[in-house]
C-alpha cells in the first residue's frame, strides 16, 4: 500500500509548491509509482508538472465534491513522470460545496482507497491555510512534510502548524504523524538561518532532515518552463538537493520496514 504525505505549512511562500513538484519528480526518478494531488486552487503545482490547468477535463473538484471515479480524474502524462490530480479556480468552490456534505473531512480519503494500492508514494499539496481542503488532506494523509524558511516567522507558524495537527489526530485522523522538516530556501551564510536551523534540529531532532534546499535561481525558473527542475537543470544544486531528500526520505522508510519486521 503506498504511503500519502501530506506537504503542508499554513504560511505561504516557504517552498511548498515546490517541494510537491521537485519531490514527486525525485521519486519517479527512482522509479517508484507516485502520484501527486494539487489541492490549491491556485494551481501551481498542475502548472509546474507542465500541465494546462486550463484545459484538464477533470481536477480535483469532480474528485471531492461531484465523487468522480479516481481512474477519470487523474493525468498520466506530466513533466516530471508521475501521475498528478490537477487543481484550478474550480477547486476554491470545492470548500462551499463541501460545508454541508456528510463526512466532509472524509472526502479525499475515501477517493484515494483504491488509488493507493496502484502508488508507492502519494503526495499531496496543501493550500497555505487551515481550511477544509487541507483537513480532507490531513486526514487522508499517513503523514506531514513540513517545508520552512529558516527565520524568526517561521519559527512561529510552525508552532501553529503543530497545534493544528495535534488538533486534527484528535479529531480526523489519529494515526497521523510528522514525516519530517525541510529547510527550504537555506542561505548559509545567514546567521539568523543557522541559528533557526539549529533550533529546529534542538525540538525536533531527527524529524529535521539532513537534506537542505538551497536558494537557487534554477528552482525560481524551471516553474515558468513547465518542469521540475532536475529536467531543467539536473546539475544544480535544487535538482541534487531534492535526489537527496528522495533518498533520505527512502531509507528511513527502509528503516522503518525492518525495524516493524524484524522479530523481537
């Protein structure tokens, strides 16, 4: 059964978007099966896997709200090789319609039962806000994949990141857990980043990747062309830094599986 993470922070412009594309693109290239859902209405992750969020027949909306069959909303063909449940203006409708449905929160877990015995890996992007779409995401999810700027704000939005997922375990989905945090958008030779950077590493000890994304000007671009970036410019230092989160995120899943196996 493939595992759905959820890659969310209610602040926005920490990398998010970029982190669904560059991470979906990654494991594909490992090739593992994986599936990216664009739950932002925004629809830059549609945009960015080099698909018209304009012209696809269906996006997520017919998936939440209409209950369409996974097999009729899904795009198999994308930029980064892996499969992607579009978003647009159409899924801002998706909330409204949603408020007065039973089970609500619900929504996208049931969809995603048959579709997760087809996937390794299921990611999911999150608005940047706790609104109905992202709990339909929490609850659907296995985890959380945390992005972050390493400065003071983030500090603070994280916290209520924490909060809000503590809420939802009580709430949608108690089985729901932190997959990890991701430094996005890291400058070195920012004092204040290294600081941040080691106080996260403080809190949260190994939940803190070791994978660092860098500011890099190839990440800024490659959206505009439609692309992840390890196909716009595999030698730079986005596209190896998102093959080096795949693989870290690979081999604690590895860890994970032997220490569950392994008899005692």
């Amino acid at each position: 059964m493939g595992k759905v993470i959820a890659i969310a922070n209610q602040k926005g412009g920490v990398g998010k978007t970029t982190t669904a594309v560059n991470l979906a693109a990654s494991m594909a290239a490992t090739k593992r099966k994986v599936l990216l859902i664009d739950l932002d209405p925004q629809g830059n992750a549609t945009m960015g896997s080099g698909v018209d969020k304009y012209a696809v027949p269906a996006s997520a909306y017919e998936l939440l709200v209409e209950e369409k069959p996974f097999a009729e909303v899904v795009v198999k063909e994308t930029a980064g090789g892996y499969h992607l449940v579009a978003a647009n203006s159409d899924v801002t409708a998706a909330e409204v319609r949603l408020l007065n449905v039973f089970a609500r929160e619900l929504r996208l877990r049931n969809a995603l039962k048959e579709a997760r015995q087809q996937y390794d890996f299921i990611f999911i992007d999150c608005p940047p806000a706790l609104n109905m779409l992202t709990v339909n995401a929490m609850a659907a999810a296995d985890s959380v994949l945390v992005p972050m700027q390493c400065e003071y704000y983030a500090l603070e939005g994280l916290t209520a990141l924490m909060d809000t997922i503590n809420q939802l375990t009580s709430v949608v989905n108690a089985d729901l857990k932190i997959e990890g945090i991701l430094r996005t958008m890291y400058d070195p030779r920012n004092r204040l980043a290294n600081d941040v950077s080691e106080q996260l590493k403080q809190h949260f000890g190994d939940k803190v990747y070791r994978a660092v994304i860098p500011r890099n000007v190839r990440l800024a671009e490659a959206p505009s062309f439609g692309t992840p970036v390890m196909y716009y410019d595999k030698g730079s230092t986005g596209a190896k830094a998102y093959l080096a989160l795949a693989g870290e995120i690979l081999r604690r899943a590895d860890k994970k599986t032997v220490k569950t196996t392994t008899p005692a």
